[in-house]
C-alpha cells in the first residue's frame, strides 16, 4: 500500500495568477500533488513544480471531467482531495481532512463547505463532495460541472464505508460575477453543456446545470427555453435517476419558477415530483413563492420557513437563506406587519449585504429616519454595497439620500457614475469625473435606469427625461433607450 496519504489533485490551465495564493492555503496538507495542466502559456506549470507538485500534460477537449481523470491516473495516496487554484483551504478543515485520512477508518468519502463570494459582501454556502478513497472505479462525468457522486456512493456501498462532513470551509473567488464575467464562463460553461446534450439529449443532471446557468445570469429568454425539453426529461427520468440526488429536486424547482400558467398549476406539478426527490432548501423556497403567487399566505409562510430551517445548515444548498427571509418580510408586509417586514428585511441585507431587494425592503418597511440611518452605515461596508444602497434609495424615490451615500466617495468609478446619473434626475449641477469606459459603464447605466423606471415617483422619470441629454453624448444609445420607453423627445446634446 502507498506511504503516501493525501493526493491533492488539480487541473489548470494559465493559472499564474492564482497559484501562489492557493498553494499557500494548502502547504503541508497534501502529500502528493497531481496536476493536469491543459495548455497554460504563463508558467504555470513551473509553479507548480516548485512548490514540489507534478505535471501531467493533458490537451484540452472540451471536457473537463477528462482532464479531471487525468489528474486521478496519475494519483498514488490512499485519499484524493480535489481543489482548484481559484479556492483558498482554511486552517480548520486542512486540520480536519489530515485526521480523517489518517486515523478514520470507517471513512470512504467526506464534504466540504464551499463558501462563494457574493458581490458586494457576504458570501453563500454549499456543502460538497471533494475527498474520497482512492479506486480506480472512482472517476468524473459529465463534460462540465464534473461529478464523482455516483461512483462514490457505489464504492460506499460496496465496502460498507461511511461519508463525512468535515468542519471549516474552502473560499471560493472564482465565480464571484466580476471575475466569472472577465473569463467569458458563461459563454464557455453554455456551449461545453450544448455538446454535453448533443452527446447525451437524456443527460437531465446537464440540463438542470443548464436551467441553473440560466438563473445565475439571469438570462430569462434561455430559461424559458429551456424549461418544456427540461420538464420532459424530468417526467421521463427513471426514480433511480433522481433518488438521493439533492440537484434533482433544485432541478423542478427552477422547472416549477417558469412553467406557464396560473402558479397553483405550477405548485400542483411540483408536488407531484415529492415523492421522485430529496427536497430540499430551493424546493421549499418555490413552493413559498408559489403560494405566495397563489394569496395562500399561510402555506407560504411555513414553506419559507421550511427553507430558512434547511438553509441554516449549509449541507444541500446556497443563498435560499436570503430568499427566503424576504419572502418571509413579503408575507409580513401583505398582512400590514410592517416592524416585521422591516425587521426580516435587516436580516437580508445583513446576510447579503448587496441585495437590491433587501436594501429596497429596508427602505420601503422601516420609517424613514431609521431607514436612512441604517442604510448610511450599511453602506460603508464597500464602494459596492455603497452603489446598491444609493440604487436601492432611488427606487424607493429617494434621490437626495441616494446622491448622499454616493458623495461620500466620488473617487470611486461606480459611485462617480452613480452621482452623475442622480444629479441628472435631480436637475442639479454636479462637477464630476467618471473614471468608467465602455461596456462597463454601459451596464451601470443601465442598471440605474432600471432602478429609475422602477421608481414610484414618476416625477422623477419624468424630469430625468427631460434632462438626458446631459448624458447622451457619453452614451449614445441612450436617447433610444428611453425612446423605448417614453414618448418623450430626447436632445442629444447638454441643455
């Protein structure tokens, strides 16, 4: 039997960046360290080989669960852990997975908690599974998002062994929606799962990663595309296909959000998979909205709960807890609780600092002078969290407190361009330099424009209307954009 404990095994690929602070969170956690490189050009490998770890070149082909096992072919511990250099091993857990490779017999496999930064401050939770025994009938599926559950939960079985759940967590920087906009992965993770389903058109895992990228961009048109080929493949799929797979009841939930008809129907359809799935926190949370669509309050309030119970513990899911607070603050609001609505809505905010509807919630629920004092201070978390309370002001027709927030730092780019929109709305002279180009500045644009248009005072559209020329020459398809939307003339020049 090898000497060796722990293979850490990896693929990258132009990882430079990265790697130093990665292989810094797992020094001297591994005893070998594999990693399949799929054809970096900034010296990546020679990190890794420095910090004493192996390079397996892999070209690359479209399918990371390939390379995933190329990495695991090349593995000789009696444990695999699997990490990526966009994730950062706390101390706690490093602790815990030495002891458990060392002394845990009884051990086969074991989760970790995955937290995910979330823009503007905060984080969600997911629990995962990245240690098992090393066997060679442990492998990877699937094109993207790669996942060895079934061959472990098979090895499980077989050798009457036991999962575990390990304490700490792992941070996780990649997906946070700056860094995944700048790799282009929605577009790269959109077309690998289109091959997957051209390889396998019954594959429902990939077409519920598929319905779940959809979301995560909140791309509505290739959603609802997506949701009839997914519903049927979700009502021909075998129980053996769904039984113990937690994705598969977040899978009908994200089918349940946008099936057409009257949402009782949806509930109906929903209800009816219970007894094919685990459910879990996504699935007591579409069942609230639901009921809450359908003025069933009652039922919405204890599905909620239901939720924010599951999603107290991390084991099945990510970012309901938020959600489901704040369908909780809606039940409260509708039955005119306002100090509970508003109460719930701090909550939120608290978790998920930049939340638009927590923040618009905070403002809309709690009286005015404690709104505005509680939003003052949450925005000095960051220049971000600053940005969504001034949006979330805006909305709720509070364009002074909103500039406000936003002047406590015009040296920031975001922030700068958000006071020169709201200056705008308020007719009012503001001396400004926006340090923000292109398609950037064109996205924060028109995030503030949402925001105004949601807005209740009309009056506020109204004279912003009158008054965007002061911003057309620096974006030109704005006079068209309100011209969408109002039929009011536009200049295309400062008055």
């Amino acid at each position: 039997m090898s000497e060796r404990l722990l293979s850490l095994c990896m693929i990258i690929r132009d990882e430079a960046a990265m790697l130093p602070g990665f292989l810094a969170s797992v020094t001297g956690l591994w005893d070998e360290l594999v990693v399949a490189d799929t054809g970096s050009a900034d010296g990546s490998p020679d990190l890794v080989r420095n910090a004493g770890g192996r390079v397996v070149d892999f070209p690359w082909r479209d399918d990371f669960a390939a390379a995933r096992n190329a990495s695991l072919a090349g593995a000789t511990g009696r444990w695999v852990l699997f990490l990526d250099a966009d994730e950062r091993m706390g101390p706690e857990l490093a602790g815990a997975i030495r002891e458990l490779v060392a002394r845990d017999g009884n051990a086969g496999a074991a989760t970790v908690v995955m937290r995910n930064a979330l823009p503007g401050g905060g984080h969600s939770e997911a629990r995962l599974l990245r240690l098992f025994r090393n066997a060679p009938d442990i492998r990877f599926r699937h094109r993207i998002h790669e996942d060895v559950a079934d061959d472990v939960a098979t090895f499980l079985g077989r050798h009457g062994l036991a999962m575990r759940h390990l304490p700490g967590g792992v941070d996780h920087l990649g997906y946070a929606r700056a860094a995944a906009t700048a790799r282009h992965k929605k577009e790269r993770d959109l077309r690998l799962l289109r091959l997957a389903l051209a390889d396998d058109p019954d594959d429902l895992y990939c077409r519920f990663k598929l319905l779940e990228l959809a979301r995560f961009w909140d791309d509505r048109p290739l959603w609802e595309s997506e949701v009839p080929t997914a519903r049927r493949a979700f009502e021909a799929a075998p129980d053996t296909t769904l039984d113990g797979r937690a994705w598969a009841a977040d899978c009908a939930a994200l089918i349940a959000q946008l099936l057409p008809g009257a949402p009782l129907e949806a509930l109906s359809w929903l209800d009816r998979q219970a007894p094919r799935v685990p459910q879990g926190p996504a699935w007591h949370l579409r069942r609230g909205a639901l009921l809450e669509a359908g003025a069933n309050l009652d039922g919405a309030e204890l599905a909620y709960r239901e939720c924010l119970w599951m999603a107290d513990d991390p084991t099945p899911g990510a970012g309901n807890r938020t959600r489901a607070l704040l369908g909780l603050c809606r039940v409260a609001a509708r039955r005119g609780d306002l100090a509970a609505a508003a109460g719930l809505a701090r909550l939120a905010a608290d978790g998920e600092p930049a939340d638009a509807e927590a923040l618009l919630a905070v403002a809309a629920f709690t009286p005015a002078p404690q709104a505005a004092a509680f939003l003052a201070d949450h925005a000095r978390r960051s220049d971000d969290v600053a940005v969504a309370v001034a949006r979330a002001l805006l909305a709720a027709g509070r364009p002074e407190q909103s500039l406000a927030v936003l002047a406590e730092n015009l040296a920031a780019p975001r922030r700068a361009l958000g006071a020169a929109f709201v200056a705008v709305v308020l007719g009012i002279a503001l001396d400004v330099t926006v340090e923000l180009e292109g398609p950037d500045a064109d996205a924060e644009l028109r995030a503030w424009l949402q925001g105004l248009w949601n807005a209740p005072r009309a009056g506020l559209r109204d004279g912003f209307v009158e008054r965007a020329g002061a911003l057309a020459d620096a974006f030109p398809w704005l006079p068209d954009w309100i011209a969408e939307r109002a039929p009011v003339p536009v200049s295309s020049s400062p008055r």
